[in-house]
C-alpha cells in the first residue's frame, strides 16, 4: 500500500469563513425561479438516462502547471464535457477518464452544492462595460480533493466565468467554464484558483459535486471549511466521521491481509513499514478530530 506520510508536502490549507453559525442565502430566491423550476411528473434519477456523458477533449494536467506529483491525480483539470441528456453513460467510469483517478461522492451530506445568482432589476448584458475579469471568489483551495462543477443556466449572453489557476511560480493560467448542459471536474483541494466572474446574463445556476477518492489506501485531504458555514453541522459532522471511520476500518482490513500475506509468503516483520502505516492512521484521526469544531445551530 503506498504509504508516504513522512515523504509528502503537506496539503495546503484551506481558508474560509470563520464564522461560527451557518449563513442563510442573502436573498430570498425569486418566485419566477421556483415557478419555472417545478416539474409535473416527478421521476427518479437515473444516470443512464439522464445524463450523457462524453469524455472532455482535453485536460490540463498537474505538470503543466507545475504542481507534478501534487495531488492525488495527474489531471489538474477537464474542458467543458457533455454531461445532458439522453443516452447511455457509465457515470464511474466517466469519472475516471475525466479525473484520472476513481472517485466517490464525497459523503452523503455532501451530495451537491447549487450556486444561485439572480440579477434583480436588470436587463441582461447591461453591465458589459465593467472589468470582466474580476473575481466572484478570492485565490483559493477547496475544501474536497475533487470537484465537478455542472453548468444548469444558459450562461450564452455572458462573458467571464473561467477559472484562473496560479502556479507555483506566480503564472495565471485560465480555463474555460461549463456552458448549458456541460461540466468540468478540477482538482481543487491542491490547485490555487479562482472563479472569474461571469457578466452579463440574468442567472447563473451551477451544481458543485464533491468527490474524493474511491481507493482508501490513497490519502484523504477532505476539509469541511467551505462546508461548515452553510450546513446543519450536527448531520455534517455525523457524515463526515461516518465515511472517515468506514475509510479507517477499510485501511486496516487491508493491512490486517497484507500482514497475513507477509506470515504466510514468511518474509519478516518489517519496523519501518508498520510503523510509517500507524503513524499515516495517527495522523489522518487527528485530521479528523481537527474538523470537529463548535458551530452554532442554523436558524
Ligand atoms: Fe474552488
């Protein structure tokens, strides 16, 4: 199992909000929204028939901007990729093929983030003339190893809304945002970025779903900072130690085997190797125990 706590930088640090009780959005949604939002037949998601997946034409990889061996994957980031109806699709496999590793949605709790701005009182592109550059979001690292970010608006009438990666030797690099109907997936939690903002159009929806990795044997860098101020923390904190201990209890199934084999194929115990093992757990629990932190109740 490829243990290397003592051998890795450590993950960078996610900044975020400090405030102890979760915001509430700042506006209430407009009716027109819900309204248009309402389905008549209510119908269970299906991947293989909801979704149709084609893999992106390109991807930014960690090399090419400098982070090489960073991260849990080579890939730094996908193009915009087809994720809308119909036709079939193998969602896992789509998954790696885009990030380069297999991934898991990152708990239950955590299934999706909808990002929602409204503009109120405005005709869309009346603002062209302002910077398109600016920022919606400081430099920043995410809180989940992987993000896909799935465009739900017809953002066409807009202009901005890249990311901008910062490399490590001070280089922006950007990269193109979904359009209607298309995601990408970018290896936030060790990538520097930003989201530029999008000028122009009347709303902007965006689905952020977090993943991190399927193999347990591969390092967990998963914060809840980007989570804690907008969650009911108590089924927060019970997803996240749940999936942690489940990750926990599979490490050491692993190892418990790889020990047996040892007995059996009679090679000897091995000091260094159990050691660097118990102290990778040491150090992955105290993670844990590090995100508990009081939060207030939502209102
Ligand atoms: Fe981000």
């Amino acid at each position: 199992m490829p243990y290397i706590a003592d051998s890795r930088p450590a993950p960078p640090t996610v900044i975020g909000p400090a405030t102890k009780k979760a915001t509430r959005p700042s506006d209430p949604l407009p009716q027109s929204l819900i309204d248009g939002a309402r389905v008549a037949k209510k119908e269970v998601f299906d991947a293989g028939k909801h979704l149709n997946f084609s893999p992106p034409k390109g991807v930014t990889t960690m090399k090419e901007i400098g982070l090489d061996g960073r991260g849990i994957s080579p890939i730094a980031a996908s193009e915009p990729f087809p994720l809308s109806p119909p036709k079939q699709s193998g969602k896992s496999e789509a998954k790696y093929s885009v990030a380069g590793v297999d991934l898991v949605q990152a708990f239950d709790y955590e299934i999706a983030n909808i990002n929602i701005s409204v503009k109120k009182d405005c005709v869309a592109g009346s603002d062209y003339k302002q910077e398109p550059d600016v920022s919606a979001f400081a430099w920043h690292y995410d809180s989940f190893p992987f993000v896909c970010v799935t465009m739900l608006s017809d953002c066409s009438n807009m202009v901005g809304g890249e990311t901008a990666i910062r490399t490590p030797a001070g280089d922006i690099k950007k990269i193109r945002g979904p359009e209607m109907g298309t995601a990408v997936v970018i290896q936030g939690r060790y990538i520097e970025h930003q989201a530029l903002k999008a000028i122009g159009g009347l709303e902007r929806i965006s689905m952020v779903t977090p993943f991190r990795p399927r193999d347990p044997s591969i390092r967990d860098e998963l914060v809840l900072t980007g989570s804690r101020a907008i969650s009911n923390w108590s089924e927060l904190y019970h997803g996240f130690t749940g999936y942690r201990l489940e990750l926990l209890e599979d490490r050491l199934r692993l190892k418990m085997k790889e020990e047996q084999k040892r007995v059996d194929t009679k090679r000897p115990f091995s000091i260094p190797n159990m050691t660097a093992f118990l102290r990778e757990q040491i150090f992955f629990l105290e993670a844990t125990v590090a995100e508990l932190t009081p939060v207030e109740e939502m209102d």
